[in-house]
C-alpha cells in the first residue's frame, strides 16, 4: 500500500476500529499471547481508557496499531481500520507515511522520548518536513504555535530537553504528537512521574484540544483517577483479553467483573472511608495460562464452570463483560 493522505471517517464511524486482534511474542521459553483477539472502537472526539495490571496487553496493543512492536512481537490475527484502510497491512513505506497524520503517540516518559541532543523546535521541524511539502521557515512557525498551544513560551523552543521541567517536556511531546494534526492520538501514561499539579494541567490540556479539533483519544494508564476524570468510556484488560467495557459513570458505580471490582477498591481515595482492598495472587503466565476464565485462580467468585469454559464477552446495552455471574454480582 502506497497511500500517504489521512482518510476522513465517514460520518457517524468511528475513527478507529479494531477487531478480533491477537498480538503473540514467540520467544524461546514458548509464544506469549500477550493479545489474544479483542475488539474495541474509539470514536470521533471520544476519550477512550484503556487500563489494566503490567502485562496485560495495554501497551502492545498501541505498538501494534503503530508497526512499533519488538521483533519477537507477531501479528497474528485481526483488523484495525482506520478511515477505510486496515492499519494492520500497511507495509513499511504506508505506515511511515501514516504515522503523524493518522494516528500519533505520546510515549511513557518524556525524557526518553527527545532527542536529548537536539534543540525541541528542531525535533518539531523535522518532523513537519517528512510528511509536509512546506519550507522550512513555515513548519517553524507551525511548530512555535503548537508549542504556545500546549502553554509553553515560545522563547522555549530554543531549549534542550534536559532544560526543561518534566511537565514542559510532557507539553512537548504533546505538542508533537500534533504536530500534523491527527484524528486520533493514543497516550502512554501520560501523567506518570508527574505531580498532581503539572497531571490535572495535562489532562486539562487534552480536553482544551478535544473542544478545538474533535481530537480523538487512545489513554493508557494504570491510573483510574485519570481515566474516571478523564475518559468517555473505559475498557479493563487481564491477561491479553477484554473483561470489561462501559462508560466512565457506569464502570465506576456499577462494575460487573469480579476484576475490575477488585481493580477500584484496591485503588486509594481520599473521598472514601474505606480500607484499601488487593488483588490476591499473581497475573497467570500467558505461555501456560489456566484453562476457563483466565482470572479464576484469583476469583472470589469463581465456580467450576470457570475453570473448564472461558466466559465470552457479552454486550448488554453496550455494557460488555466477560463473566458467567456478572448479573449476580
């Protein structure tokens, strides 16, 4: 494929939907199923969370959606339509073109993400020229008016990351994720390692931008407080499977799995009179996972149905949960 130009989603489509995805990493203790056939949509000006333990496919999710997995990392089922093209089989030349215009991201650590040897409107420059026919003194003056849109003088600009304050550097890389406008950016803990502070002016920031440009919104975070303030609706994975969908208000008042239950009550607030919760056990090892529901070992709920047949993800009024005793919870 050698198309270079973002589609427009045709109206009232989402801007992303992927479907029956599976991501395995083959190593040599065995293959890890680190997504194992999941289906979700992000629609245009939603925020969507995606949240979960370490390791269950969050972040391998995102990388697939962008050709940025490990070589070990293997695609092995699954659609992720963009516009009307399939992410997934574009080749080298087609995802390189798209990434920038269609979908961009805002890596986990800002600091590892510039180039700490260059200056920050150099790195913004750069990028404009690859995708955009402009002169260089144009995409200067396009990436100083997106470094003023994330709040930042454009005196700035002239910095070195290691100059900068860590919530500047996360503005930055904001500002460069936008850089050539795409529908849908996708957020790697965003607001780790960052102050409450510098975290509420980040989040306040996406949601400015959502209310200018329609911006769509991929976030993954293990921080519920940031998807419950944040978000639209959140989906819960465990192990590489989808356990939990729903919108914000209802996953958070009303969640069906005995996951996502233990997920908010381990999680501290300071509104609640309650003591802090924990998930008992370990996440299972996905190159021998458990036959059934993967999350029963660790299930107070469980019932021997759950660990002879693996609970399917049903859809009841957009609320879907994979659980056999979802309504008596």
């Amino acid at each position: 494929m050698t198309e270079t130009s973002s589609p427009e989603t045709p109206a009232g489509q989402p801007v992303l939907k992927v479907s029956g995805l599976k991501v395995y990493y083959h190593i040599s203790q065995g293959i890890v199923k680190a997504v194992d056939d999941i289906d979700f949509t992000v629609g245009c000006g939603e925020f969507v969370g995606l949240s979960g333990e370490s390791g269950c496919g969050k972040t391998t999710t995102a990388m697939t959606l962008l050709h940025i997995l490990p070589r070990e990392g293997v695609v092995e089922g699954g659609q992720a339509i963009f516009g009307n093209r399939d992410i997934l089989a574009f080749d080298k030349k087609a995802i390189e073109d798209f990434r920038w215009q269609g979908v961009s991201m805002v890596f986990q650590g800002a600091m590892n993400s510039l180039n700490p040897v260059h200056r920050v409107i150099d790195q913004m420059v750069d990028a404009i020229l690859i995708h955009e026919d402009v002169s260089k003194e144009k995409a200067k003056e396009i990436a100083l008016e997106l470094i003023e849109s994330v709040g930042i003088e454009r005196s700035r600009a002239t910095a070195y990351p290691h100059e900068l304050s860590g919530g500047m550097k996360q503005r930055l890389m904001i500002a460069l994720a936008l850089v050539l406008h795409p529908p849908l950016v996708i957020a790697d803990e965003p607001t780790t390692a960052l102050d409450v502070m510098i975290q509420a002016q980040i989040l306040d920031l996406f949601g400015q931008l959502r209310d200018k440009t329609s911006l769509s919104l991929l976030i993954i975070t293990h921080d519920l407080s940031v998807l419950a303030e944040t978000c639209d609706k959140v989906i819960i994975m465990y192990a590489g499977k989808i356990v939990e969908e729903a919108l914000t208000e209802i996953l958070f008042n009303e969640p069906s799995h005995p996951y996502t239950r233990k997920l908010i009550s381990s999680f501290p607030s300071i509104l609640a009179d309650k003591e802090i919760d924990f998930i008992p056990g370990n996440p299972p090892d996905l190159i021998d996972p458990p036959t059934g529901c993967n999350f029963h070992p660790r299930c107070e709920y469980a019932i021997e149905k759950c660990s002879k047949e693996e609970p399917p993800l049903v859809d009841e009024g957009g609320h879907r949960v994979a659980c056999f005793r979802r309504h008596e919870i």
